[in-house]
C-alpha cells in the first residue's frame, strides 16, 4: 500500500503530491505518538492548576485577557471554530484541501501543539476515508493562521459544516456518518491548534511550486522548438558562455536546451544565416534561469515550513511551558509566493514572445500566422491573442500581496501577511503560463512542419510528436480551443517533460 508517514520532520513536497493527487494513505509514526502525548500531559497539568495560559485558559485575540474556566473549555473551543468559519468563494479543489489536512496533521505530530492523539487521527482517517471539508477560497489574512479557511476543515472534524465524498457536497455530520467516524468534541487548545497555522497557503504554494518545477523543463523544451522553427543559433547556448556568470538556473537551461537540441539538423551557428538572434530566443538562459533560481529559493522556503511548527501558544513539555510567539504568521510564506508569482509570469512573458516571432512573417521566413492559406484561413493569428491576454492578465496578478497589511482584531493584529492571498494567485498565474506554453508548442510544431521536422533534435523530437500525437498538423482552419486544451491537458501531466527525460536524461533547474 502506499503511504505517507508521518514524524513533523521529514515529510517532502513528493510526499504532498503523493497524497493530494495519488491517493496515497497517512499514517503516523511511532515516535511522533509519544511527542504529541506529552505535549497534550503537559496541557492537561495547565488546565488542572488553571494556570493563564493565552488560547487555553483565556479568550483568542483582543481578549486575551479575559479568563476562562475549567468548565468552559470545551465551549471555549467549539465557540473558535463556529465563529471564526467565514470563509467566502468558490471552495479548494479537493487536491489543495488534502493537502491541507495533510499538512496540519504533520504539523501537529511534531508535538508542539497539545491536540490529543485522538483527535489528530480522527483528522488523518478523515484524509484516508475520502472525507474533505469545503473550504472556501477566500477570508484569510495569513497572520494569526489561515483561521478562517481552516476553521471550516475543523467543522467537520466536529460534525459540522459540509465535505465532499465521493464528489457529492453533503452535511459535515453526514460525511462523518457514511465514513464510520465519530465526529470530535474539543477540548482545550485543541480548537487553536488546528487554525492557528499557515497549512492553506503553504498547501497552495508547495503544489503551485511543484507545478513550477516541472513548467521550467517544459519551458526550455518548448523554446528549443522554436529556435528549431526559427533556425536559432546555438552560439549562445555554449557553456563558455555561462561558465563567465555563473547563475545556477541559467547554467542548467543553456544545459538543457543543448541536451534536448542534440543531433538537430534544423538549428545554425553564429554567422551562418545571422550574426545572433533575438532576446526572446538568445536569452532563454538568463530569462529562464532567473526564474528557476527563484523557484528553487521557493523550493526551500516550502520544505522548512511543511516541518514546521506553525502553533500559538506553542507548547515546549520538556521545560513545562507555553510561550506565546509568532510562527502562525504568514510572512516568510508570502514573499516567496509573490516572487514565485513573478518567476512564472516572467517564463510566460517570454513564451508568448516566441509564439509572436513565429506567426510575424516579418520576424522569420515562415508562411504569416503559420496557415498555408494565408487569408481565407487565419491559422495561429488569434492564438498568439490568447497568450498576450494571459501574460497581461499574468502582470496584474503579480502585483505582490504581501506589500500590503490591514490590521484585524482590534489591532492587537497589527501586520497581516496576505500570505494565502500571494499563494492563490502564484497558482493562478501558473495555470496561465501552462496555457502559454501550450500554445507555445502548438505553434512550434507547426513551425517545424514547414521545414523538416526528420530533422529535430533528440529531445524536440519527441516533444514534437507528443504533440503531434494529440494534434493534426493545421491545415485548415479549425477549432483552435480544441487543439489548445489538449496540448494544456499534455503540459498539466508533464508528459512532454517525461518523455523528453526519458530519452535524453534528467533536466535540472539548477547546475
């Protein structure tokens, strides 16, 4: 059976995907039972001595310091949850909620948070049984967690709100019901250390990221095809060259377009039809590799924060105390979403650059808009519409959301992150530039069939007929939506990218 197992310290991006998008199960570890059972000991002594204690013997936020008794504990926590649910918009989708839940579950596992064993593998057979609450898009700020996104997650896990199961939108109780699972009642800090974390966000971005990855290699395959259609001049590309400024990701994409050009019949050298090319083909690997290098950093602000303790107060049982700190804020989350936002916009920007260069006849030697039939048919013309739409779209949605603050709580919090908002739209942005790059290779292949495509490089080749495999060459005008959305269902599986490292070995964003 495949799974994921979880100890708050090793989980990976891999696994994250596993989860959300394979269906893998999720356990826990042996060693992550014992930390979270002390932690919860160490809460329970709290409670019994009633010691004032933010979140578990006092109110949440503005009224921090009004006292809570023992009695009320359990209202304290149900009270959290019901009120602070306000989210609004359409919910997650499914992938992006699992991988919420997984990344709440390893984030209380670490034994930090004082949640009851119980409770935590309530929410893990939640995952493992297909139970996934609704969660709307949008209400959170990214500051104190992402308390209203997840405080809908933790509605059901207490018999309310709604999930889906099976596909089918039901009552949270019911869900709970056809699952065998008995909704929980919260007891103390249990309802804080299930909202007060930044697992939305950081579950959007780590996908979005990983998404990002895999676009990069695709992006270099892609503008291969296209200096193949346009003759570009490999020069540029030459080790040498980048050996002198030395940037990681533009090392790894001059790599990588001479990896996939190997063998190509359809390229020049410097000199043989011009002395250089354009930016948009000649700077593939300093445009490009900036935004690896950006990803990259993305990369590894992700994998700290899924082994994170992201809780408040965090609970410390080997010294018998709870400080109240600052980890739930979205911060160190939200800026690298924002410069993740930029990279992708940027891969997108210089795609629909090429995709302009091979449908102007003035910029190549290519029949106009790549229709034989020039006039009566309009061929690629309003496809590279479409891709100036999304990469304009693209720099709107890369304003950045963490430049801007509104303080919430009656002020006591006085800086929020947007952390969760700069996640959305980073994997806005990515579908966007998925689209761009599709219509990228849709129009390179076509390029190519006007010259020799027997004559591609090893990997081009292979892109070019996994295209191809879905999509007829244009000869008359057709629906182009339909030829867009197929090449888009290729790039969104990173089935071009597999094949191509199949054949000519594994593409880095990094050298």
């Amino acid at each position: 059976m495949n799974k994921v197992v979880l100890d708050g310290q090793s989980l990976t991006i891999e696994d994250v995907v596993n989860v959300a998008r394979h269906g893998y199960k999720v356990e826990i570890s042996e060693d992550a039972i014992k930390r979270v059972e002390r932690a919860r000991k160490t809460v329970d002594d709290f409670v019994a001595e009633e010691a004032v204690i933010y979140g578990i013997t006092t109110g949440f936020g503005k009224f921090e310091n009004v006292h809570i008794s023992q009695e009320d504990t359990k209202d304290l926590q149900r009270n959290l949850i019901i009120s602070h649910s306000c989210g609004v918009g359409t919910p997650f989708d499914e992938e992006i909620v699992r991988a919420v839940m997984l990344l709440r579950a390893n984030a209380l596992a670490i034994g930090n948070s004082g949640i009851r064993l119980t409770t935590l593998k309530t929410l893990i057979e939640m995952i493992n049984k297909g139970v996934y609450p609704v969660i709307p898009e949008k209400g959170s700020l990214g500051a104190s967690g992402d308390l209203a996104p997840l405080s809908h997650m933790v509605l059901v896990l207490i018999g309310m709100g709604e999930a889906f199961v099976d596909g089918k939108r039901v009552p949270g109780s019911v869900a709970m019901e056809k699952a065998g699972l008995t909704p929980v009642e919260l007891t103390s800090k249990e309802g804080l250390a299930l909202i007060n974390g930044t697992q939305v966000m950081t579950a959007v971005g780590c996908l979005a990221v990983y998404d990002a990855y895999q676009l990069c290699k695709l992006a270099d395959i892609s503008a291969a095809l296209s200096i193949e259609a346009l003759s570009g001049i490999t020069d540029a590309f030459d080790p040498r060259i980048h050996k002198v400024r030395p940037h990681k990701g533009q090392m790894s994409t001059a790599s990588n377009l001479l990896q996939v050009l190997n063998g190509s019949g359809l390229t020049t050298r410097q000199g043989q039809l011009r002395n250089q090319d354009a930016y948009a083909l000649r700077c593939v690997p300093q445009i490009h590799g900036a935004s690896k290098d950006a990803i990259q950093y993305v990369l590894d602000k992700v994998n700290i924060e899924i082994n994170s303790v992201t809780d408040n107060p965090i609970i410390l049982p080997e010294d018998n105390l709870a400080f109240s700190g600052g980890n739930f804020h979205g911060q160190p989350m939200a800026l690298p979403f924002d410069f993740l936002g930029i990279a992708l916009a940027e891969i997108a920007n210089s795609s629909e650059r090429r995709i302009e260069r091979l449908v102007n006849p003035q910029l190549n030697d290519l029949p106009a808009f790549l229709t034989p039939k020039g006039g009566l048919h309009s061929g690629f013309m309003i496809a590279q519409y479409a891709a100036a739409a999304l990469v304009s779209e693209n720099k709107v949605l890369a304003h950045p959301a963490s430049v801007d603050s509104i303080p919430s709580s009656a002020n006591q919090e006085d800086h929020v992150s947007m952390g969760t908002i700069a996640a959305r739209k980073a994997r806005e942005i990515l579908k966007n530039a998925q689209n761009v790059i599709a219509i990228e290779l849709l129009a390179a292949a076509q390029g190519v069939d006007f010259k020799s495509p027997e004559k591609l490089g090893l990997g081009t080749k292979i892109a070019y007929d996994k295209v191809r495999s879905v999509v007829e060459k244009w000869v008359d005008d057709r629906e182009m939506y339909k030829d867009m959305n197929l090449v888009y269902n290729l790039v969104q599986g990173h089935d071009i990218t597999k094949a191509v490292e199949e054949a000519v070995g594994e593409l880095s964003i990094q050298k």
